[in-house]
C-alpha cells in the first residue's frame, strides 16, 4: 500500500495511507487511485502525453484537467472545426466530471467551443443546459457565464433562456435532492439577471420569464426569492416600473415586489445594452440605443366589460359609477404603454359627460385621474380627445375640494406633458382669464410646472404659445390680489428665464407694462442674478460696519460701541411669505413631497430642493429665506425623530453655505436654532459643526454665534446638559477659527455652561481657555465660575500661549476687544 505508481514516464508519486487523508495532511504528489478526485497541485515536472480525449478519460482529476485545456488550445486555434467534432461526440461523457478544477478547465474548453463551432444553433440546447446544470454552482461561474453570453450573442435570447428554464425543471428520471435544485435554480435565476444587465430587455424579453420567474417568488428558499426578485429589479432598473410585467404574481409578493422598487427608486439615468447579437447590423444597433425602452403596447379596452362605456353612463349610484371607473384606473396603471383602439371615442364621451354633470366630486376626480393617465400611457394619439377634455379640467381649477382639485391639477399636468399642444395651451389661458383668483392661481402654476416637464423641455410647442403665454401671465402679475400678483410674477420669470427669451422685443414690452418694482424682479430673475438681500446693516465679522475708531476710554464708550458691533446685523425682515409663490418657484410636485407623512418622499422633496438650488440660474436664491421657510414649515419646525430623515436634512443644511445666498444671516438665524437640540448625537452633531462653521466662513460669525446660543437656551431637561457641552465645544471651534465675535452672546452661553452639569462644565472650560489665550480679561465677566475653575483656565490658557485664529477679521477683533472692555468695566 506504499509503494508509488508510475502515472506517465515522468510521472511519480506516493499513496497517502488512509490515515495520513484522515489526518488532513497534504499530498506530496498527486496520482493513485485511492486519491483520484482529491484537489491538489499537481508537481511542476509532470507532463502528460496522448491526446485530450484520452486524457479525458484518465483517473487522475490532474490529467483530465490538462485534456481539457488542451481541448481549449485546440478550439481557439488552427485546428477548431476536428475539435468541434471530437467535443460534440463525447460532450454526454465529458458533463460527468466531478472534479471542481477540472470542471473549471472544462469550462474554458466549453467557452471556446460556443465561439469556433461553426453552427452553433442545433447544439445550443445541450451546451446551455450542461452550462446550468453543471457549471453554474461551481467556482466555474464566471466561464460559464462567459459560454451563456456568447450563446446568445450567436443564437439570440429565446432559444437559450427558454433552455436555461428548461435545465430547471425536474428530471422525471433522475430526483436531485431539494438542496441542490434550489441552489442551481438560484444560480439560473443571478445568471438571468446577468443577461438582462447586458442585452437589456429589448433583446432579454420579458415575456420570456416574468411569468416562470414571478412563480419563484412563492417559493420558501430564501435563495431562490431573493435571486427571483433581483431579476425584477434589473428589469425595475430599466423599465422604471415592473408592475405590469408582474401578472399572476400573488398579491403578498407583488406588494413586497412594488416595496423593493420603491426603495431601489428610479434609475438616475437610461440604461444602454453593451451587448449586442451577432446578426445585427452596426446601423441597427446604433438605432436600437438610440431608441427609447418602452414595453409592448397593451390593448387594455379588451380587458374591460362589454359595453362598459354605457353601463357607467347608467348606474345610478356614485359608488357604482366609481367603481367602474377604477377598472379602467387600475388598467392604466398596471401597463406602462397602452394601446391606441378605436373605443377611445367612447372613453372620451363618458369622461367628458362625467365631468360636466356628476355631482359627485369622487366620480370626477376618478375621471379626470383617467384622462391624465391616458395621456401619459398613450401618448400623441390620444391628443384630439384632450381637446374635449382639457376645457373641462379647466372649469374644475376653481374647485374647493382639496381631493378633486388634486386630481384635476395632476391630469391637467400630464395631458401638457405628454400630449403637448397648441390648443392644449390655449385652453390653460382660459384658466388663466378666469375671473376667480383660484383658477388664476392654478394656471400659473401649471405654466411653472409644464416648464419644468421632462417632455416640454425643448419642445415646439413653446415657440407657438409663449407670446400669448406671457401676455396672459403679465395681466395676472397686476392683479389686486397680492399672493396671487407674486404667483404670476414667479411665473412670468420663470417662463422667460426657462425659454430664454428675455432680449426679445415684445417680451420687454410686456414687462415694461409691470409697476416698477416687479419689473425689477422679473428682469433679475429671468437674467439669473439673484435679488440683493435687503439689509440696512451688515455683519461686524465681515467689517462691514467699519473698524472700531479709536480707544476705549471708560465703561460707558467701550459699552456704546459694543452693542453696535457684538449685537447680529439687523437685516431687514422678509414679509408674509407667499406659499403659493414659492411653490410656483420649487414646484408644486415637490410641495406636496415635503407634506407628505412618510420620511421617505419629505427626503426626496428635500434632494429636490437642493438640486435645484444648486443649478445654474436657479430662481430659488432670490427668495431663499422664503423658500427655507417654506420647509422648515412642512417638515415641522425642521424636527423630526426618523435618523435617515434627519441625517438627509443635516447633511443639505451642512452644505446650504456654499450654495448661492445661502449664507445670509437671515437663513441662519432661521435654520440653526431649531437644530441645536441635537447637537449631541455624533453624526448629526458633526453635520451641524460643518454647517456653523461654513455660515461664520461665508462672514455671517455673529448671526451664527447668536442662533446657536438661542436654540440651546431653549434645551431643557435631561439632555440639556450633553447639549450644551456639545455647543460649547462646537463654538470653541468657532472661536479658534475666527477669533472673538458675538461676545455677549458666548458670555451668556458660559454662564449656562458653568451653571450646569459634568458635561456643561467641561465645554464651558474648554471654550473659556480658548478665549482667554485670545484676551485673558474675559475670565472676570463670568458670574458663576470659581476660584479653582479660573485659576485652572488661567493655567491652561498660558501653558498654550496666544492664539491667533487663521480667519479673524481686523475689525472684528477690534470690536470684540471694545465690547470685552465694556463688560470687565461693568462687572462687580
């Protein structure tokens, strides 16, 4: 049992007993048959002889994997088409390795047979069923994937997916245990996944596996359904809406299917195929990208009721009547693309009908949510019945129910958008002359958001209506009514600036026929410079006001000057914020986002914000306060208990600085206060420091010093004292940077420190050094420290030496030095 067997000439080798394998040693050298199929590394010196097939067929794993890539070296060179031949009639015999480096070696060989056979279309089947069943499970993954993509590069995707479905169902033969079933139907399923990332769904075609994929989704291994649900993700990330593609999902996985899609949200951008069939031509392909992803047009009237156009026109009872109605909704949704039919005229009659006469607002809510939807899911052919429909939408923008009034503004914004007009236009004009301020207010709106509409940007359309657009508009902005004046003003500044049509004559003409201060606005706005704040002070930190004439000469003058340099620049106040204005400004869409009860659309009203802040020739930086109150107002005072929410909100916060009038004391002042209460929580506290210190960089030091000091005289109770330690910190920052500002202010901020608990009294500490290595007089303003605390801060603040903060201003240690006089001379 020790003696070694010679394998070939130059091959040698030692049996390892049965207690040597027991014991987990390594093999010296790979050979005998008591070892055959163990893995291990074959000895450099080893060559083997004969041809691949009769390599194939050896006992050692070492030799059949050599076999196998000289099979490969064959396929890839000169010699291919015998090899084909030779792979073809032993290929049953080759599928039975077990060896998991000889099946990877197989692999390759497998890989190189799909690309040199030269018909490859009567073998496919085999090759991709042996590719599932034997290859994906292994760590020859990878190859093998390589071998599914090239055979539908070769062969197209319905013939190999249709045998890659088929190698999953079970052999009426051979029973597999249920563990490696789901194992390779898990692997099937990533492998699906894989394809449609590359080919894309136009080649990969739904229809091919929703429906035996959407089964999967039932079953209990947690594999196999997760590996289900990523192949609708894949399609979710192209399509942008699986719903439709899930028919005959269960309800239970068709509601965690929508759940998934929510969260993974849309695709940012298109998805392009980056593979291709071989049979296309380059002009194809070419064409086949540019072209937009859209799935099969569904005839969805078919799937409705006989008749039913009738039988809604005839229920007596509005429960009944909306209940019909929702078939058609609950269509419209499930199917991305709808069918043009020829009953859509009868569609259009009873829409309309309902519009006009219903008197029950749910019913015509249900149906102006048909005409959007049809809009949107049919396109330019449902144009000519929006031309009966939209002059009744119109009517419905003077409407007092919220729900209605909802429905009807939504429809009217995708009938704009996807069935764009003159005439549709025309009729938004008619909204806009109305003589009730609600229905104006409504069509300036839908103006704002039509500019903002994906389909619009751009399109014909604009050229024809814009001088009758901005004519209509401009007579609204002179309306008696002031919210509804600052509505239009917003409007009409947005569709110049937007079309870019402000050198026009005709468009100088008609705001020239504006009051002399909106005209002011609106010329601003539409040139994309934004609107100086209005102030009748500026910041000391920036030395606005001048430096600090002369020296202190007695507690009352240094006193006097103090409170003008140390008290926050008195900036003049905004007035009654029109919400309707603002909206006009960010989007009604995106109002109603940050209304929304669920953190996750206040988080996707919040980015949107931000993106718009942040492009170029934003009409949000004129009215930045305005806009910032607007969602501080809907998100609750900018308090709310969800982390994800808030470390969304702190991060747009951290960064509002650097955004264009983003750094005005006024928007500090607003913001920063009702932060402070969590200045202590690691993440959202580091945020915050980031946001403190980018407003006192922007020259707005002591409006930030104020509005931090202010929202921690409002922390009570058990927090408090984490709080204020960490506000005391954060303006030891403040102060290191940019030197003494706001003295009073961080004076009455240490009284609070050294007035508390451990953690109040240690920041207070830390912070009262920092000010005394900048002037040591301050420690005498300090009411409530002791003689052990000042002597201790003293020490420390002498044993650092002078501070000289990189970012203080001349003039604003100036002040600060006269204020810190005043307050030692007045103290007891």
């Amino acid at each position: 049992g020790s003696r070694g067997r010679s394998v070939t000439p130059k091959s040698t080798g030692r049996r390892r007993s049965a207690g040597s394998r027991l014991s987990g040693r390594k093999s010296l050298a790979v050979g005998g048959s008591g070892n055959q199929d163990i893995p291990g590394e074959a000895p450099p010196e080893v060559e083997y002889t004969g041809t691949w097939v009769q390599r194939s067929q050896s006992k050692q794993w070492a030799e059949r994997a050599s076999g196998y890539k000289l099979l490969e070296e064959l396929l890839r060179g000169s010699e291919a088409t015998a090899a084909c031949e030779e792979l073809n009639a032993h290929q049953s015999k080759l599928v039975e390795e077990k060896n998991p480096t000889a099946l990877e070696a197989l692999a390759g060989a497998l890989a190189a047979f799909a690309e040199a056979v030269p018909g490859l279309e009567p073998r496919v089947t085999p090759v991709v069923k042996d590719v599932v069943e034997k290859f994906l499970v292994t760590r020859a993954e990878k190859t093998a994937l390589r071998v599914l993509v090239v055979a539908v590069e070769r062969c197209e995707a319905p013939v190999v997916v249709a045998a890659m479905l088929e190698a999953l169902k079970p052999s009426p033969t051979k029973k597999l245990p249920r563990g490696i079933l789901m194992k390779r139907t898990a692997a099937c399923l990533g492998a699906l996944k894989h394809l449609i990332s590359l080919f894309g769904p136009k080649r990969v075609s739904p229809k091919l596996l929703t429906k035996p994929v959407g089964e999967l989704l039932k079953e209990t291994d947690k594999g196999v359904k997760e590996a289900a649900y990523g192949v609708f993700l894949e399609l979710h990330a192209w399509y942008g809406a699986v719903e439709s593609l899930a028919e005959g999902v269960p309800e239970k996985q068709l509601a965690e299917l929508k759940r998934r899609c929510e969260q993974a949200g849309k695709p940012e951008a298109p998805r392009v195929a980056t593979h291709f069939y071989r049979s296309e031509k380059p002009e194809e392909v070419k064409a086949a990208a540019a072209a937009p992803l859209l799935q099969d047009a569904e005839e969805i009237l078919r799937k409705l009721p006989s008749g039913w156009a009738d039988k809604v026109a005839g229920l007596s009872k509005w429960q009944e009547r909306k209940g019909e109605l929702e078939k058609l909704t609950e269509l419209c949704r499930k199917f991305p693309v709808v069918k043009y039919e020829s009953g859509y005229q009868g569609v259009q009659a009873t829409l309309c009908r309902l519009l006009k006469t219903d008197a029950n607002a749910q019913v015509q809510g249900e149906a102006a949510q048909i005409a959007g939807l049809l809009a949107q899911r049919i396109g330019k052919e449902f144009e000519k019945h929006t031309r009966q429909i939209l002059p009744l939408l119109m009517v419905k923008l003077r409407e007092k129910n919220a729900g209605l009034l909802r429905h009807v503004t939504k429809a009217v914004d995708e009938i704009l958008a996807f069935c764009p007009s003159e005439a549709g236009f025309e009729c938004l004009k008619s909204a806009l002359a109305d003589k009730n301020p609600a229905a104006k207010k409504e069509g300036c709106l839908a103006v704002s958001r039509a500019l903002k509409a994906e389909g619009l940007v751009g399109a014909p359309v604009w050229e024809k209506v814009a001088k009758s657009l901005v004519a209509a508009v401009r007579v609204v902005a002179v309306d008696p009514d002031k919210a509804l004046r600052e509505v239009a003003t917003s409007t009409l500044t947005a569709l110049i600036s937007t079309l870019g049509i402000a050198s026009e004559p005709w468009v100088k003409a008609e705001v020239n026929k504006l009051p002399e201060n909106r005209r002011a606005g609106v010329l601003q706005g539409s040139a994309g410079a934004p609107a100086p704040v209005a102030s009748s002070g500026a910041d000391p930190v920036v030395g606005a006001a001048g430096p600090a004439r002369g020296r202190a000469t007695g507690a009352a003058v240094g006193s006097a000057r103090d409170r003008a340099a140390s008290m926050p620049a008195r900036v003049a106040k905004p007035g009654p914020v029109s919400e309707g204005g603002v909206e006009a400004i960010i989007g009604a869409d995106v109002v109603e986002l940050l209304k929304s009860a669920a953190w996750e659309q206040k988080k996707k009203g919040l980015d949107n914000v931000f993106k718009q802040w942040k492009e170029e020739g934003s009409l949000i930086p004129p009215r930045a306060v305005d806009v910032m109150g607007l969602v501080k107002d809907k998100l609750g005072g900018l308090k709310t208990s969800v982390l994800s929410l808030n470390i969304a909100l702190f991060s747009w916060i951290s960064q509002l600085p650097q955004l264009p009038s983003g750094s005005s004391p006024q928007l500090c002042t607003l913001v920063i206060p009702p932060l402070i209460d969590r200045a202590s929580e690691p993440k959202l506290g580091q945020l915050l420091l980031q946001a403190v210190r980018g407003f006192a960089a922007q020259g707005a030091g002591t409006a930030v010093v104020e509005a931090v000091v202010a929202g921690a005289r409002e922390v009570q109770g058990v927090r408090a004292d984490r709080v204020h330690g960490a506000v005391l910190r954060m303006m030891r920052e403040v102060v290191a940077d940019h030197g003494l500002v706001a003295v009073r202010s961080l004076v009455s901020l240490l009284e609070i420190g050294f007035g508390g608990g451990k953690s109040s009294v240690t920041g207070a500490m830390e912070l009262l050094t920092t000010m005394c290595q900048l002037d040591d007089s301050v420690v005498a303003v300090i009411g409530k420290i002791s003689s052990s605390q000042r002597e201790q801060v003293l020490a420390k603040a002498r044993a650092r030496g002078p501070l000289t903060p990189p970012h203080a201003q001349a003039e604003a240690a100036a002040a600060a030095s006269a204020t810190l006089a005043g307050l030692v001379a007045a103290a007891p």
